[in-house]
C-alpha cells in the first residue's frame, strides 16, 4: 500500500481515477453531442408517427366527456338483454330463410302449372 492510499482523501480520488479520465478526455463531449443528434435523427424519422399519436390522442382527449358518460356503466345490465335480442334475431333470421325457400318453392309449381297449362 502506498503512502497516497493511506490518506482517505487520496483514496477516494484513486478509486475514481478511470471516471475522472473519462470527464478529462476532450472527446467526452463529442459522444453525448453525437449521441443527442442521434435521438435526434431517430426522432426526425419517426416524425409523422408521433404527429399521428399526438392527434390521435387529442382526439381520445375532446372525447373523454362522452366516453366517461354514466350511460356507459351501463353496459353491464344491457349485455344480456342485447344478448336475449340476438337469440331473437338468429330465430327471425331462421325463420325468414324457411319463409323463402318455400316462397321460392311456392313460385315455381306456380311457374310450372301455368307453363304446362299453356
């Protein structure tokens, strides 16, 4: 142990020796103002994408009044009466598909007699 490391301030200033080189060396500031026009290259690329998500979250921000409406808490007591709706709807689908396949039917025995009648 050298007489420099014995004294506490010395050893302090020992042990940061190589951060102390690094805030010394002249090109230390290059690398953060290569590493600012960097972000700023990457930034610039992705210009239109963050004009789009900063409109975009404009737009989400003018709608927050309507989509924060009490009627939207809602939703949950409405789902199963939308559900029994679709359950009668598919049943009305059904049925009118059953209704035109024997209109269809209908209309050609009716097409069929009046051409064997003529």
């Amino acid at each position: 142990m050298s007489v420099a490391e014995k004294r506490p301030v010395s050893s302090k200033l020992l042990s940061r020796i190589n951060e102390i080189q690094k805030y010394t060396d002249p090109n230390f500031m290059e690398d953060d103002t290569l590493l600012a026009k960097s972000k700023i290259e990457i930034i610039l690329a992705q210009r239109d994408r963050i004009e789009k998500i900063g409109s975009d979250l404009e737009k989400i921000s003018k709608l927050r009044d309507c989509l924060n409406h009490p009627a939207f808490g809602e939703i949950s007591t409405l789902k199963q009466k939308f559900e029994d709706l679709r359950m009668v709807h598919n049943d009305q689908y059904v049925m009118s598909e059953k209704l035109i396949a024997d209109t269809q039917a209908l209309l050609e025995t009716y097409h069929n007699l009046v051409c064997y009648m003529c």
